[in-house]
C-alpha cells in the first residue's frame, strides 16, 4: 500500500507542474495587452503596471518569471483582488469553507438517496420504480443546475415561503462563525436557532447541486447491483441458506459498493467546481460566487487564482479515491 | 488464390459484415422507445434551429414596450404564447431563435473538439511509443482540470463571443475523443483481424484507416451524440455567467434565464421555457445517445 502511495504521489508532480505551466500561460494570453494590465484591470495606472512588472519581474525571461510564479503559489501568494482590494488567499480561506459545506451537503443528499434508490431499483429490475428510477436519471442529467435551482427557488422560497431564497444564514442573524462551515459553527457554539438557520438555507442549493451525482449514484449503484446479483458467491451464499438480509448486506452490496464510491469521490470532485453555477443562482458566499464575480468584474487576479485552486483540489481528490480505491479493492495495488 | 484475391476477397468480408452490423443496429435503434422518442426531439429541435425565421411569430429582439409595467410581464396569451420578457420580448420568437444558436455552438463546437481530439488520439493510437506517451499525459493534465473550468478559462482568456464559447466547450472536447479513441484502438490492435491483414501485407497506414479506425468508431459515434447535450447545458451555463455571445440583445438560452432571474415573482414563465428548451433538447441527444450505445453493443442493456 506504501508503495502504491508513494507511486501516485510521483505521478501527481508532473500533473501539478504542467498545471502551473497551463495557468502561467493562461495569464499570458488573457485580454488587455501584458499580464501585469490582465491582472491590475482596465483603470490600471502606469506606476501600478510598474510595480507588477517589478514585483512578478515580468522584464526578466519566461522560464525566470515561471519559477517565481511557482515560488509565490507555493507560497500560496496569489496577489490582491482587483475588485475587493483584498488578499485573495484571505479570501479563499473565508470562502472555500462554504463551497466544501455545500458539497458535502449536496453529496449527502445525492449518496443518501441515490444509493438504496438503485439499490432497490435493481432488485425489483424492470418493476415501476426501477423504470422511474431510469426515467429519473436521465430526466436528472438533462437539467442544468442553474435551471433547476431557480425552479426550486421559484416553488419553494417565493411561492410557498418555506425556505430562504438566497445566502448562507439569516440577514439579522448574529451567530459566531469560528470555522466557516456554519452548520458545524452552529452546533460547535451550541446555538440551536443558527443550526436551524444554517441548515434551511442549505437545503435548496444542496439539492439542485445534488441532483446530477443523485442521477450517476443511482445508475451506478443500480448497474454494480446488477452485476453483482448474478455471481457466483451470491448464489452460494443463498444456496448455503443465508438469509435474504444477510446476502443482500454482506455479498451484494459490500461488492457493488466498489464502483460506487469511486463515483461518489469522482463526483465530490467535481461538485466542487460544478458549486460556481449553483452558488451564483443562491448568492452562496462559496469560491463560485467569488468566481462568477471575478468573471464579471474580469478581476483575472481571482480567477486565476480560483482556477487554480480548485483544479488542484480536485486532482488531490481523485488521488484520495485512488487511494481508498487501493485500500478496498487490493488488486489495484499491484496494478 | 493469391495473396491479392485474399486480400480483396476478405475485404469484402469485412465490408459486407459492416453493412450487417450497422444495419443490426439502426435496427435494434428504431425497436428502443427511448431512443426513437430522442430522434424526434432533436428532429424537432434541428428543424425549429433551421426555419427559426418563418416558425418565429415576432423578431426576437422586437420589444413591446406597450405592454409591460415595472413589475407586470404578461404570461401566456393568445399575442405571446408563452409570454414576454422583462423588455417586452416576445419568449417563443427568442426560444426559437435560441435554438439556432444552442445548435451551432453545439455542432461546432463538438466538431471542433472530436476533430482535433480523434486526430490525436488516432496517431497517439496508431504510433505508440514517445508519441503517445507525450500526447496522453497533455490530455491528461487538461483533464485534470474540471470541464466546466477549463471553458470559463479559455472563454475568459479569448473574450465575449459566440466563438469563444464553442473554441472553450470544444477544448473541453480534445482530451475526451483522443482517449476514448486510443482506448479503442489499442484494443482493436491486438485483434485477430488486425493480425490476419498484417500477415497477408496489408500496409500500416492501410490496416490503420481501413481496419483499426471504422472498427473503433462505433463508441466516438456514442460519445459526440452526448457530447452534443453537454456542449448545449455547457453553452447555457457559460452565458449563465456571463460568458456568452457579445451581443446583449441575442437570444441565448442560458442568457434568457439569468437575465430573467430577478424577475422570477413577477414572470416566473420568463425563467421556465427557455429553461425547459433546454432540457428538452438535452434529453433528446441523451436518449439517443443512450439508444446508439445499446444498440451498438447490446451488452449495455439494461
């Protein structure tokens, strides 16, 4: 296993550096003449433009300001926002903590009902509720985020008035935030009406965020089901009279769990990103939100940043499903 | 028989079993309810995207002042099917002209993606070695990046314009079509056939596009088709952000539904249709896509 670790560590470097190369060029192509004018915005003054130029050494050779581009990432040094005026990795480290809140709480919804959905849906094949579960899915890919984020928000905020329709917590709420995952703060502070508070306005987002992985769960946990019925050792387990129960726990789902949670880390992955959609329909003060901000007010400085951020946390997450792949199934060790 | 009535004898074998399978399966194609379902709503959707000009009931950026009030949007009536926007807007002529674009953003963009990406693919394929080596990890490190990502990257980096968001959607494209293809011809290399046309002297290049490439088609076919959904979804939530075309008063599907979004008490229906053109065009290209992948190897079903 140590083995297997360390090999996937050596394969993310040159993952990582042909990242940064990707990202340094990025800023050299952008819009508005160098990469300091990109950064510094449209109403740049030319002493501004000086001072970046003198800061990044944008005078010296490429491969120069590459390493120092690479010194001052590593050093988590992503310069100042063009809007906010602020330190941006401030601002991620105020901002990441929501992102992450909403897709956990997105992929709990989608595992927690996507699992025994397909689960079911696979031992009652070709019954009612394995076709709606097949409709369902697809009907779930289908619908972009944005879409049904605002159809949830339409129904249940502006015209049942049962949940908030934008922002993480009440506008007059007070409570504290230690840790910026306000559920957690919530119960952490003991505070029960910010719990609730916290909780009721995650819920909209987290469901329209949590529908496509909903959709994937379902058809994956429904096809490993499947697949797995029709095995050997689940018919010798139910030949040596192990009750339905015990066959269905112990050799089907424990089987057919495999390819389910690799979809779910996969998916956790993207949720991370795929939060900026979602995040801008529900005004959710996550790294999307910042995004989209970014984008709009073409604050590069952020979006560089944003990008590279979440691209480098998403391939860290797919190194720990590889690893926790490794450590469930051991015959991809000695792959 | 010479080697040359062999070799022509055993294309025509190959040629002939072709036929068969892809007659097999546009066969099983049209018997999946899902899929023919799927036909019909791209039929539908292509055919709204090309005559969008006489199907239109009004011009798409034509407002109609006359009937809105700060906070009044009128629904569907008789005049306006499916309502008006914020700006007096006729929703049906903007849905239809939408069409167009969420067409051509798709076709070309996952044109544009599948070209540059079958390419690579194919001579990462056909070459092996440094060349493969080196093409497959650039593919990689663009897959290390979330798709969605990568095209606010590259749409930002370029600009606001239509181009720029099928050049980002289609980038997106490049390293998914060069591996699937690969993928595909790595495991066609080594088959039987392969083998047979290299005893009998077929040349490299000839065993290559002749044999490897039509045999590893079949899943790129699957693949494009739910590309094209993507491209469309992808389309809308990059205009979504902001990132769309660079004219304000075009008629855009993810536009339509951010503009329309701080309207959502007053003209909820502003929201909903360009919101459902979308899915419903979506679904069409999935449920064929879903339909070909069957129907090309029956052992999908399920």
């Amino acid at each position: 296993m140590l083995k297997f670790t360390v090999r996937r560590l050596i394969q993310l470097v040159p993952i990582l550096i042909g990242l940064s190369i990707l990202v340094f060029i990025w800023i050299r192509a952008l819009p508005g003449g160098g990469p300091a004018e990109a950064l510094l915005g449209e109403r740049a003054t030319p002493e501004a433009v000086a001072r970046i130029r003198e800061l990044y050494g944008l005078d010296r050779p490429l491969w120069q300001q590459y390493l120092t581009y690479v010194e001052s990432v590593a050093r988590f040094d992503f310069g100042q926002s063009i809007v906010s005026r602020r330190n941006i990795t401030t601002e991620i480290s105020e901002r990441f903590p929501a992102t992450i809140e909403l897709s956990l709480a997105a992929m709990i919804f989608a595992a927690g009902i996507g699992i025994p959905l397909g689960f079911v849906a696979a031992k009652r094949y070709l019954g009612w509720i394995d076709q709606l579960s097949v409709a369902g899915s697809l009907l779930g890919v289908a619908i972009p985020v944005f879409f049904l984020g605002l159809l949830l928000k339409y129904v249940f905020a502006v015209k049942l008035h049962w949940l908030p329709t934008v922002g993480r917590s009440d506008a007059t709420s007070t409570a504290l935030h230690p840790t910026g995952f306000y559920v957690l703060d919530a119960i952490i502070t003991n505070d029960r009406v910010a719990l609730v508070d916290a909780v009721r306005h995650l819920i909209l987002p987290a469901i329209a965020l949590g529908t496509i992985p909903l959709a994937i769960i379902t058809r994956i946990t429904r096809a490993a089901v499947l697949d797995v019925v029709n095995e050997d050792y689940v018919r010798t387990a139910r030949a040596k009279g192990l009750g339905p129960r015990v066959v269905d726990r112990r050799h089907v789902l424990r089987n057919a769990m495999l390819p389910v949670i690799t979809i779910i880390g996969l998916q956790t992955g993207l949720l991370l990103s795929g939060a900026i959609l979602t995040e801008t329909v529900f005004a959710w003060g996550g790294m999307g939100q910042w995004m989209y901000q970014a984008i709009t007010f073409r604050d590069y400085a952020v979006l560089q940043a944003g990008i590279l951020f979440l691209a480098i946390v998403f391939v860290l997450v797919n190194l720990l499903v590889d690893l926790s792949y490794a450590v469930l199934d051991p015959r991809i060790r000695v792959r | 028989m010479s080697i040359a009535e062999a070799e022509a004898s055993e294309l025509q074998l190959e040629s002939e079993q072709l036929v068969g399978r892809w007659a097999d399966a546009r066969q099983r194609l049209l018997r999946n309810p899902g899929a023919v379902v799927g036909i019909v709503l791209i039929l539908l959707f292509v055919l709204v995207a090309v005559f969008a000009p006489l199907l239109a009931p009004y011009d798409p950026t034509e407002q109609d002042l006359s009937i809105i009030r700060p906070g009044v949007y009128p629904g569907p009536s008789a005049e306006h099917w499916l309502g008006v926007d914020q700006l007096g807007r006729d929703i049906l002529s903007r849905i239809i002209y939408g069409a167009r674009s969420s067409l051509l953003i798709g076709v070309v963009s996952v044109g544009f993606g599948a070209a540059i990406g079958l390419t690579l693919g194919a001579l990462a394929g056909a070459f092996g070695g440094w060349a493969d080596t080196l093409t497959m990890r650039g593919m990689d490190m663009m897959l290390a990046i979330p798709g969605l990502l990568l095209a606010i990257g590259v749409a930002a980096a370029i600009g606001r314009s239509q181009l720029s968001v099928m050049i980002a959607i289609g980038v997106v494209n490049v390293p998914i079509f060069a591996r699937l293809l690969r993928g595909s011809m790595l495991s066609q290399r080594e088959s039987d056939y392969v083998l047979a046309a290299r005893a009998l002297g077929v040349r490299r290049g000839r065993i290559v596009l002749g044999h490897i490439v039509p045999n590893s088609i079949a899943p790129v076919i699957v693949q494009a088709t739910l590309a094209l959904a993507t491209a469309i979804i992808d389309a809308a939530g990059l205009a979504y952000l902001g990132l769309g075309s660079d004219d304000p008063g075009a008629p855009e599907w993810g536009r339509m539904l951010a503009e329309t979004q701080s309207f959502l008490q007053n003209a909820p229906h502003a929201a909903i249709f360009p919101g459902l053109a979308i899915v419903i065009s979506c679904l069409g290209f999935y449920l064929l896509g879903e339909g070909l992948r069957e129907a090309i190897d029956p052992k999908f079903r399920r």
